[in-house]
C-alpha cells in the first residue's frame, strides 16, 4: 500500500499525484489566516465532486448556486475580520438531513416535497460558518451496509470502485476519502457512521445519544440513530462534532456539553482496554475474517506498546439483539410509512414496514425498556463498582469483512439480506441500543488493498476519552499518510 507525505516531493522516478485537499481544520486555519479563500475551496469541491459523478456517484442533490453565493459572503465576512470555528469551509451532509429548500429523500425514490427548515445540526453548521455544497447518497431508509438504490445508482468505494463503501453513510464517507470535502456528517443507527468509515480508511465518530441532536425528529428510529462526523483525521472529526453538536430545545436525550477538539490535544493517559474479537450472539456464527483479526490484534499491540495494558475481554451482551430488532424494525416502519408513493419502496423496505408495525406498541415499549438492564451488564464491563473488571475501553473489530464488492447483495429477499449483512456487520449495532459512543479508526488494509477498521467502545458520555485514544493512535500510525488512487488510476479486483 502507498502512503504520502504532502511535503515530500517526489523523486525523478516517483509519479506525481494530485494535490491533496486540505483537511478540515487546514481549510478553517487557511482561511483565518487569508491564505485561501471560501469561494476557491467550495468551487474547487464543487468541481470535484462533478468530475467524480461518472465513478464514485457520492451526491443525490448539489447545492451550487446557494453554495457559491454563500462561499462569497463567507469572504466578505473573512475579510472585515469576522471569525467562526468553520467560517467559510465546505461540508456535506447525509440525504436523511434537512437542509432548507431540499428534498429529504433519505435514498428513496419517488417525489418529496423541499424541507421547510434546516434540522438542528444543519442549523449549527451553518453558525459555525459552514457551507454546505450538497447531500450524499445514503441507501434507502438506511437500513444496509451498502450504498445502492434505483433512485440514486451506485455509490462505489475510492479505494476500489468494484466495491461498496458501506452504508448508510456511505456517500458521506466516499466523498470524505475521495478528497472531494474535507468532512461531512453521516448518521448511525446500527453502524452507519463506523461502518462505512472503516471501509474508506476514516475517521468516524457515533457519538453519545442527543449529542448532535437529530430534530425534527424527537428519537430517531427509536432511539438507535444518532449523527455524527466522518473525517480523515480525528481533529477534522472532532472539530466537525464540536460545531455540529447541541440540543434543539425539544430533545429528550440532552448530555453535558464535551470539547472534542481539546480532547483530541490530550494524552488519554495509561488505559485498561478489552479487546474482544468475538462479536454479541447473532443468527450467523461466522468467524471474522482472517485479515480482519490480523489488522484488529496489530491495533492493540501498538495500544500495548503505546503503553497501555491490553488483554482480551469482552462485556456480556446477552440477548441484546431482542431489542435491537424491534425498534429498528419500528423506525424504519414509521418512516416509510410516510412516503407518499409505497409502491416505489425496495420490497426489503415493504417487508420491514411489515414487520416494524407488527413489533410497534408494545413490543418495542418492552425492547426499550430493557435498556436499564442492558447498561447495568454492559456497562459492569467498565465500572468496578458494579463488580465489573473495570476497563477503560473496549477495542473491537468494526466489520467482520472487507467491504463486499458491489452488486453482491442484489436480488436477495429481505431476510437473506439482513443475515449477510449480519455476517459482515456483527459488531457495531449493540452501541446503537446503549446510546453510547464508538470511534472507528483506521485498522490497515488487506492483501488486495481494502482498508478495514476497528472500533473503540466506550461507556456512557466516553466521548473525550475515546478522541484522546484516536489521537494518540493516529499519532502514532498515521493513517492520514495513506490515500486511494488518483481518479482514473486502475480500480477494482
């Protein structure tokens, strides 16, 4: 696998490759200090993206107009001395995020009326100084790991366009890795941020329920869905929650306020992490993959020779999928059952619709309720005082594959669907019913060069802790350095 330093130059025998965007705090930074200018950077994303329409296919819907108008009054303001965390940087945002004047498709197909207003993270965005250039693809509802639909085509990988880049915030993370923004917001609701980060070689962070709040909805997909940042580096994604992040004065989920990007400048100090390969009781008994476990275990020992103690332990799940199930089936039923045109829907999403409204009322009531019990035995794992071992931090594999190739889960029934992506995605969705934060690194790449991640779990409101982890661990990697093939380099195996 290559890897590039953007201040190396190249020598005589070494091909030269595109300039690399900046990333999100060189964006902010540059333009603070008058070096660039909004209205170059958000053309120049602008332009990316439309050259990467016929490859990746990352955007359902551009706003290049708006955006460009807003690049010019983003200098205006630059210029008369105006300063904001993101004054100026262009960003995306996933197709289920209002942006005022847009379709919320939510990767479905079908006619939808313009949201009337920004959702509250959008807004936030948009105070931090942030332009928004567009909305990635997200498959529909977004309930797979993959990033595919007849509304919208095919979202391909950077890293190899054969293959997917996860979902549902798959858009979001092939634009990320592909260099055409330096940050965009995703959401997870059984994995969606982390899974996809961890098959474009990203940063993704699920933060703690009602962080960055999801309003208008209240409690998305009963509870499991929360939106969070996609990042090459943990100081872009720390930088990217901390703008997005606070309630909307009707959330119910309301957290103390956390200062990612001040975390992700501190030693995490000596931890205590578990690192568990084994992933919660599914209907699957797949093994990870072997280049999984082999990418996962070089993490921890260089978490051990980064001197922290690092031994296999695992917290005890139970039968935590009783739970996921039912709301995740309600979430998806209460939302298609507004799409005004049904018959447009994947039959997938008909036969979830189906299923959902059977396991409403109270069902999901009683799948919810069993939260408590959950986050007293899971969360035993983390604290001594509920006679647990006392970890600091819980390191698993993000996925149990490498990224699938595209295509692979067409013409599947439903329930063929959700087992191979059981299979592949064992580990991520348990996180989504505690409400609890995870970060996906980078874990390195397999032999045909897919990268793969890992996740760091943490217990309630970990969030500060899990960056300073992140950091130190990208200090000491430097995943950055490595990045996918220029467009129209050879692709895919």
């Amino acid at each position: 696998m290559s890897s590039a330093d953007p201040t190396e130059r190249p020598g005589p025998t070494r091909p030269t490759r595109p300039a690399v965007p900046p990333g999100l705090v060189d964006c902010a930074r540059e333009l603070a200090e008058g070096r660039t200018t909004s209205s170059g950077l958000v053309a120049a994303a602008l332009a990316r993206i439309e050259a990467s329409r016929g490859t990746l296919n990352a955007f359902r819907q551009l706003r290049t107009e708006a955006a460009l108008a807003e690049a010019a009054e983003a200098d205006r303001r630059l210029d008369a001395g105006e300063r904001l965390p993101l004054l100026g940087v262009p960003v995306a945002v996933k197709d289920d995020t209002d942006v005022a004047g847009m379709p919320t498709y939510f990767g479905c197909d079908g006619v939808l009326p313009p949201a009337p207003a920004d959702s509250e993270a959008v807004r936030r965005l948009r105070a931090a100084g942030a332009v928004v250039v567009g909305k990635t693809n997200s498959c529909e509802l977004g309930q797979w790991a993959f990033t595919e639909g007849p509304a919208f085509g095919v979202t391909r990988n950077p890293w190899s366009t054969a293959h997917t880049p996860g979902g549902s915030s798959g858009g979001s993370a092939a634009a990320v890795a592909a260099g055409l923004v330096p940050a965009a917001l995703g959401s997870d609701g059984a994995g969606s941020i982390r899974i996809p980060a961890a098959w474009t070689h990203l940063v993704g962070i699920k933060p703690q329920r009602g962080r960055i709040s999801v309003h208008p909805h209240s409690d998305a997909f009963q509870g499991l869905t929360v939106n969070g940042p996609l990042a090459r580096t943990v100081a872009d994604a720390a930088l990217l929650l901390d703008a997005a992040a606070g309630p909307h004065p009707g959330d119910p989920h309301r957290p103390p306020a956390v200062d990612a990007s001040a975390a992700a400048r501190r030693d995490p100090g000596r931890l205590r992490i578990g690192l568990s390969l084994r992933p919660p009781l599914t209907l699957t008994r797949n093994a990870p993959h072997p280049e999984v476990v082999h990418a996962v275990t070089a993490l921890a020992e260089a978490l051990a020779r980064l001197g922290h103690h690092v031994e296999e332990a695992g917290p005890r799940y139970g039968l935590i999928g009783l739970s996921f199930v039912p709301r995740a089936t309600a979430g998806i039923a209460e939302l298609a059952a507004l799409h005004p045109e049904p018959g447009l829907l994947d039959p997938r999403t008909r036969s979830a619709l189906r299923t959902g409204t059977r396991l409403g009322g109270r069902v999901v009531r009683a799948a919810r309720a069993r939260e408590v019990r959950q986050h007293a035995r899971i969360g035993a794992f983390f604290d001594t005082a509920r006679g647990g071992p006392g970890y600091d931090v819980l390191l698993t594999p993000t996925t149990a594959a490498p990224p699938p190739r595209v295509g692979a889960f067409d013409h599947l029934s439903a329930w063929r669907t959700d087992l191979a992506m059981t299979s592949a995605c064992p580990y991520a969705w348990p996180w989504n019913v505690l409400g609890w934060p995870g970060v996906n690194v980078p874990a390195g790449f397999t032999r045909d060069g897919l990268p793969v991640g890992a996740q760091l779990l943490g217990p309630s409101r970990s969030e500060a802790l899990l960056v300073s982890l992140a950091a130190q661990l990208e200090a000491d990697r430097r995943w950055y350095e490595h990045r996918p093939p220029p467009p129209g380099a050879p692709r895919g195996r």
